[in-house]
C-alpha cells in the first residue's frame, strides 16, 4: 500500500522482529498498539535516523525506551552540507575561474576526510597545481577560496570530531558557537536539527555500540535478494524468504560471537 516498507530488528543481537508492508505512521501505529502496554513499557532503547514521525510514534507508544539517534545519519547529514556547499561555490567559478573550478570539483574528497587525518608531511604532485601539495596544504588552498565555505567545513568537521569522541558537551558548545559563524544554509537546518533532537544524540554518545548498521547490513542483503529473484509479486512471500534468509545469516554470526568469546 505505502511506498515504502519497514523493518526492524533486536540491535543486540540482530534478530529481524518483523517486516511490514507500510512505514506511514498511522499504519505503524496499528501495527504496535497490537502490542499491550505492559509489553511496550519494556522497551528500554530505539535506535532510529532523524524521521520526524518515527519519532512522534515513539514517544506515544514506547514511553520508557531512550531515543538513540544512529550516528551513521548524523555524519551523513553534515558531510552532504559540506560537500553541497562545495558544489555551491564551485558553480560560482563554472564561468569565471575555470581552473578554480575544476579543483574544487577533482579534490572534493579531501575536503570530507577528517582535518587530523590530512598528511601534512608528504608533498606530492597534484595534476591542477603548478607545485607539489600536501593533503593538508591542498585542502587550505581550497578553503581560502571562499570564507563560507571554510567556515561550513570548519564548523562541520568540528560537530564530527565532538560526535566521534562521545563529547556531548563540545558537541552542544560547538552548535551554540555555529550561530556566530557563517556557515550554509544547508548546516545551519542540520544545527537545528540537532539542536532539536539533542536529548537523543546524548543516547547517541551514551550508547555508541546500539546503532542502525545490522538494519543497513540487512537492508543490502535485501536488496541482493530483490536483484537475483528479479523482484516479488507478493509482499508476504517476499518477507518469508528475509526473514528464513536472515535467521540463517543471524546463527551464523552468533556462533562466531560464542567463538570470539570463548577464544578470549
């Protein structure tokens, strides 16, 4: 019925719970209240992305569980401003500046790697630039280019090396400290956006083991699955074929957790 489906799975131990054929909230919500209060108070974590009605829903079903907003959402969220703003003021140069255009748009991978993880020590040849660069050395050039820019690349990378160290308070310094700066439009709604859901993103910190990567492992699988069966008919059948496919996947990587354990 809806265009999207849901899943959702134990974030321990990567047990699929259940795939339904519809996210829309309403549906979701007909769906859970199936299940007693009792049993939804016991729910203690849900780890989700920043969908507005996920959230919504949670609060209203699950008042016990502690929102965990998955980390892999938040550094996508501020990498793509990053690197939109690039596209932004490399646009600027299309017909102006050809040679600050093309370099803003070969090296723009740079410009999302972590400023402590640019070599500034081994200076190499750059095809764009008359003298030998380093990683860190290119990136500065690029920056000073534009102060928006440098100011949106400054401020983001600084909101993923708070997120990275489980530093909740660098991390809300840091979104205060934005609204001086000028930064994108993109990154300042995604500041608001954390801003908003910043109780969460403290679960975030709290809980960096419980995030939404077995529910994208799985996701892909899913996808593989649609591709050599060159997609489904029936919705039903489809979900039965995931979940005989996923339980197999799951005892497999139980049986080398017990291993793990029992090596150490």
């Amino acid at each position: 019925e809806g265009a999207m489906s849901f899943i959702y799975c134990d974030s321990v131990t990567h047990d699929i719970i259940d795939i339904l054929p519809d996210r829309r909230k309403h549906k979701l919500e007909a769906y859970f209240l199936k299940f007693s209060r009792k049993q939804r108070e016991r729910v203690k974590t849900i780890s989700i992305d920043m969908f507005p009605p996920y959230i919504a829903l949670i609060q209203d079903l699950f008042p016990h569980a502690e929102m965990i907003i998955d980390r892999f959402h938040i550094v996508q969220a501020i990498n793509r401003e990053i690197n939109r703003c690039r596209v932004q003021v490399m646009n600027g140069f299309r017909t102006k500046d050809r040679p600050q255009y093309n370099k803003l748009k070969r090296y723009w991978k740079l410009l999302l790697k972590a400023p402590l993880d640019l070599d500034r020590m081994i200076y190499q040849s750059y095809g764009l630039f008359k003298s030998w660069q380093s990683q860190y050395s290119l990136v500065q050039y690029l920056l000073g280019l534009d102060e928006r820019l440098k100011e949106t690349y400054e401020t983001g990378h600084r909101l993923l090396s708070a997120l990275k160290a489980n530093d909740i308070q660098q991390l809300q310094f840091i979104l205060q400290d934005s609204k001086t700066k000028d930064i994108s439009q993109g990154l300042k709604h995604v500041i608001q956006t954390l801003i908003k859901y910043l109780p969460y993103i403290s679960n975030t910190m709290r809980y960096p083991h419980l995030t939404n990567g077995p529910i994208e492992g799985i996701n892909n699988k899913i996808k593989l699955i649609k591709r050599v069966s060159y997609g489904y008919r029936n919705f039903w059948n489809f979900r039965n074929r995931i979940l005989i496919i996923s339980k197999v996947f799951v005892s497999e990587y139980k049986k080398r957790i017990k291993q793990q354990n029992n090596v150490a």
